[in-house]
C-alpha cells in the first residue's frame, strides 16, 4: 500500500440492524478492534442497496474505517476479496454462517481484539465457501478457538480416581454429580478432552455422528461462553442442527 492509498481493514459481517430509514448498523469483526458497529446508508434500490448490506460471515475489506462517535465507526466503502456465492445461496452453508456469526456476537466482548480468533475465522469462512463439505467446519472453529484463545484444559483426558464430573468454568475434575450446563460426565468430558489439539482437519474429516458432533458444539460454546463472556444461547443453533441433521 503506498501512503496516498487509504487503509484497508479486514472485516467478518456478523449482522445488520436496521438503524432508522435508510441507515441500519453493521456489526463486524475486526482483527484490529474486535467487534464494532459501523454506520451505513443502505440507499433505497438497486447497486448502493446491495453494495451496503452484507450476508453473515462476509469476508470484507473496509476503506478508510475510522472512528465516527463513541463507540460508532464508519467507513467510505467496502470490498470484497472473496465472492462468496456459494455461501449465501447454499442452505447449510447458509446455516452455518448464520451461526458462527452469531457466536462470534454473543460471545467476544465488544471493542475487544482478538486477531488470531479473527484470523480462524477468516480461514473458515474460505473454507466454507471453497470446501466441498461444510458439515463439521462449525466444529472444527470451536476447536480452533479454544487453541488459539489459549483455552486448553490442562486437564488429564481420563478421570481422575475419584472424580465424577468435569468442570466447564474451572476445567477441572471434581467430584460430585454432573448436575447443570457447567458440569460434563466422565465420558462426555473424555471426548471432548480428547479433541482438543486435534489438527483442525483432522476435526473436519472425522467420522462422528451427529449427535456425538452436536454434543461438541454446545459443550464448546459453553466453555468458550464461560470463559469468554457469560453464557448465552444461540437461536441460529436449531436450524444449523435441522439442516445438517444425518
């Protein structure tokens, strides 16, 4: 980039809220400022419209992204360094965008950078456009995420003598019932111990059910959740589990 050309920042779509007639906010994730909301002019019709409204999971560039007021950025425009065609008009690729969109928004706090979680997504979101099989991608980030965000129970994969539950918030083996969200049995806790620090594609072209993959997915989103934010649900998280339904 020379220095006449304006700065380029990498963004992810995660939703647009209709702000008031013809300006609505755009929630992206950056990798220099985590997540932010944006101001954009939608315009009535044709190619501003659609140049201003974004698809969950876009890959975008945005031009000269500065601070508007508070904690509002604007930018003067977009581009998009991937057509993402496959994404937006296949329905499980769809499904599977909206939700990792989502999980993104409910879970990383606002204003907060995380570039190397900004970096895996990116990379998944190629990859569900690229790749010919998008049903394990979800999991496949999850797994990524609690790598990359340093997250990684320490704890053994086999229980402990003794323990009856493993920990969610303190990723820990305790003793006791596991009785609640925060708290996985011995052999739930097992699998999902031993998928941590599995090569991301490796993750992808494992063989599981689906029950035992949806199980994973929420046990990830509540881990990463709880150590993250504070454990919200995910409304995207029936039609991805409809849709990719075995």
């Amino acid at each position: 980039m020379t220095p006449s050309e304006p700065h380029r920042d990498r963004a992810i779509a995660l939703s647009t809220v209709r702000h008031k007639d013809g300006v609505s906010i755009l929630r992206v994730f950056t990798r220099e400022h985590g997540v932010i909301g944006c101001l954009v002019r939608e315009g009535t019709k044709g190619p501003r419209r659609a140049r201003n409204l974004h698809a969950p999971l876009s890959l975008l560039e945005l031009i000269g992204l500065r601070v508007m007021k508070g904690d509002l950025y604007k930018f003067d425009r977009t581009e998009r360094p991937l057509p993402q065609e496959r994404t937006l008009q296949d329905i499980p690729r769809s499904a599977v965008a909206m939700f990792l969109s989502e999980l993104v928004l409910k879970t990383v706090e606002s204003d907060a950078p995380h570039p190397a979680l900004f970096d895996a997504m990116w990379r998944t979101a190629v990859a569900l456009e690229t790749e010919s099989s998008c049903a394990r991608l979800h999991l496949a980030f999850l797994v990524e995420a609690v790598q990359v965000e340093g997250l990684k129970p320490d704890a053994p994969v086999a229980p402990p003598v003794g323990a009856g539950r493993f920990n969610l918030a303190t990723a820990e083996w305790e003793q006791g019932p596991p009785i609640g969200d925060d708290f996985l049995s011995p052999s739930e806790a097992t699998a999902f111990l031993r998928i941590q620090g599995t090569e991301i594609d490796e993750v992808k072209s494992q063989p599981l059910p689906a029950d035992v993959r949806n199980q994973l997915v929420l046990q990830h989103v509540h881990y990463l959740q709880l150590h993250l934010s504070s454990p919200r649900d995910l409304k995207s998280w029936d039609v991805l589990r409809t849709v990719l339904a075995d």
